[in-house]
C-alpha cells in the first residue's frame, strides 16, 4: 500500500489549512453524564443507537473515551435533529445516511477498530452501496479512541488451519477489491480521522478525496515510523488538522456544507481528476497485492506471525 500511497500524494492537489483555534463543541461530557441514565429505554429509537452505541462501549473504554465518542456521534449527523437513514445492518461497520452524507464508522472499538476479514468485505460492500444512493458524499470514520489500529491479526490464524497459499491467494484478492473500491468510488469521498490510525488505514489515505485529522491522531504508522497528525499534513496526507476540543464540530459543519453543493458537478469534477490516475493506479494496485502475496508465504512473515501468536499465549 505504500507505492499507492506515494503515488497518490504526488497527484492529490488538497486545499491545506492548520487549524489552531476553533469553536467550542456543541455537544460535552456533561452531556454524556445527563443523558446515559435514560439511554436504555431510548436505545430502540432509531435517532437513539448512536448514543446507545458509545454508552454500551463504556465496558471496554475509559470513561473520558467514552464520553468523547458521545460528544463526536451527537454532534455528527448521526445523531443530528432528522431522522437516520440507515443504509444496511453489518457487523463491522454503522453505516447511516443523513443530510445528504453516507458515513461509514468502523465499529469494533474494543479491538481499536482493528480490520477483520469481515470487516475488508463489509467495507467493500458499503461502498458499493454509498456509490449508489443518493448521498452528495461519502465519509469514513472511526467508533472510540481509535480511527483504525490497522490489520487485526487474527486474520493471519487460519493460515495454518486452511493452509498458507489457499489463505494467502484468498486475502491478496480481497485486498486487490478493497483497494478498488477506493480507487473507483464515483463520489467525493472523505476521511474523518478520530484518533491514531496504524498500517493499511494510513496508506488507504492517499485515495480519499478529503482527510480531516484530529491532533490526537498522534500515532499514525508509515513506513514503521510513527508520525504526528501535523508531521502526515505537512507530508501531504492530510488535508486539515484541527484541534481535539473543535475536531467534530468543525469537521461536520465543513461535511454538511460540502453535502449542499450540486451533487452532478461534484461527481464530474471527481470523475475528471481519477480519470487521469484510475490505469496507473490499478496497476500498482495489482502490483503491489502480489508482492504482498509473495511476503505472506515468505518465511519472514511466517515467524512474525508465530511470534505474535505465541507471545500473545503468554
């Protein structure tokens, strides 16, 4: 993913600002405090289940993240006044559509939104479906503290149950789709980075059209260096930085305003700046799934493996 990545960077031309002041929150943790107790019998009402979302999470996250998950999903437009329009139940994922916008969350928060295999074909799927409705754009996100701690590797376990090519050649042709599914998205697609983001959801980066990041995104793996969500806006993949305190609040207003403009000319104008890059980076797309292809069979990535497991045993 790293070459798609470098290639990306170099074609992306993003209006860039650093954001050090903003508006107070709309929503706050005292919010969060009033509202937990009357979440239960709330929790059927469709308006409701992002809100339940992050109380039912208080199990496995610290109250503070707790409360910040509350304080970003209400002031989003899943939580907004309007009924959510919810696009299809998956496992992995919450996927909503309101005023105008699909957000897709990543929505393992216990695991750092850790991606599975069910979760590669779930997003595969979503944006499949978000290319398709009538949403002016498309945003993807992160549930919790965490936008995304990268591959969850778990997906490497059955390698020695189902055999190592049979799994290797099976994940190399999802990755080939899930990469696709980037790379053809016919609408505005932007990233909301909530928190740290590690491994293939950093270099993912690269094709998404906008990437707006929080300052708490501090930990954001390339090249097995950990970057600062400024040191990633100065490299040129992010578009805007913005303070924790204003993060959800700027970011949604800049998305709902975006979501206003004439959805025909928006998809064109994407259209017309792909179609420059789409063979080239198809073409490193396959390129690079089979070189990833040959590391997972390499005996390197056999003992990495092990290791992890065996220490994970312990």
């Amino acid at each position: 993913m790293s070459s798609l990545w470098r290639f990306c960077k170099s074609a992306r031309i993003p209006g860039v600002q650093l954001h050090t002041t903003g508006v107070l929150m709309r929503a706050s943790v005292e919010d969060f405090n009033q509202d937990k107790a009357q979440l239960r019998k709330l929790k059927k009402k469709p308006d409701n289940e992002a809100k339940w979302d992050a109380w039912k999470s208080q199990d496995t996250l610290s109250q503070e993240a707790v409360g910040q998950q509350y304080v970003d999903l209400k002031s989003s437009p899943v939580a907004a006044g309007s009924p959510t329009g919810s696009v299809k139940a998956f496992q992995t994922l919450l996927v909503t559509t309101d005023d105008g916008i699909t957000t897709i969350r990543l929505n393992r928060p216990q695991k750092k939104n850790a991606i599975t295999v069910e979760m590669y074909r779930e997003i595969v799927e979503a944006l499949d479906l978000a290319g398709k409705d009538d949403s002016i754009i498309t945003v993807m996100t992160g549930s919790g503290d965490y936008y995304c701690s990268g591959n969850d590797l778990n997906n490497f376990s059955k390698t020695l149950e189902r055999g190592v090519e049979k799994t290797a050649e099976e994940l190399k042709e999802l990755l080939r789709h899930y990469v696709k599914s980037y790379i053809d998205f016919p609408k505005p697609l932007a990233a909301v980075v909530n928190g740290p983001a590690v491994g293939v959801s950093v270099t993912a980066l690269g094709l998404f059209d906008i990437v707006y990041a929080t300052e708490s995104a501090s930990e954001m793996l390339l090249f097995n260096k950990k970057l600062t969500a400024t040191q990633a806006y100065e490299l040129g993949l992010v578009t805007e930085v913005f303070p924790d305190s204003s993060f959800h609040s700027e970011v949604w207003t800049r998305l709902k305003a975006y979501a206003k403009l004439p959805p025909n000319s928006l998809a064109l104008s994407k259209q017309l700046v792909r179609q420059v890059e789409k063979d080239k980076l198809h073409a490193v797309n396959d390129a690079e799934v089979e070189r990833l292809m040959e590391r997972w069979l390499s005996d390197e990535c056999m003992q990495a493996i092990m290791s992890f497991f065996q220490a994970k045993a312990k």
